[in-house]
C-alpha cells in the first residue's frame, strides 16, 4: 500500500508534460529567450553629486 495511486504520477506527469508543451508553444520555441521576455535589460544609474 503507497501513499498515491499509480494513477496519481500517470496524470501528474501528463499534466506536467501537456503545461510545459503549453509554456512553450506559448513563448514560441527559439524566437526569443527566457531572460528576455522576463528580465528586463540592466542599465547603470548616473553618479550623482
């Protein structure tokens, strides 16, 4: 007796596969990267006196 039932991983992983297909169809594969679309660009701040 475990903790979950096989049906437990098989869905868990059906619905982690089918969210990450979603993900990156969503950001579309190679256009763009992940720290572009997220991160914006660093600039430094002026010295100021």
């Amino acid at each position: 007796m475990g903790l979950f039932k096989a049906d437990f991983y098989r869905f868990f992983a059906l619905g982690f596969g089918g969210g990450a297909l979603l993900v990156f169809g969503v950001m579309g594969l190679g256009h763009h990267t992940l720290s572009e679309n997220i991160v914006p660009p660093a600039h430094a701040a002026s010295v100021q006196r």
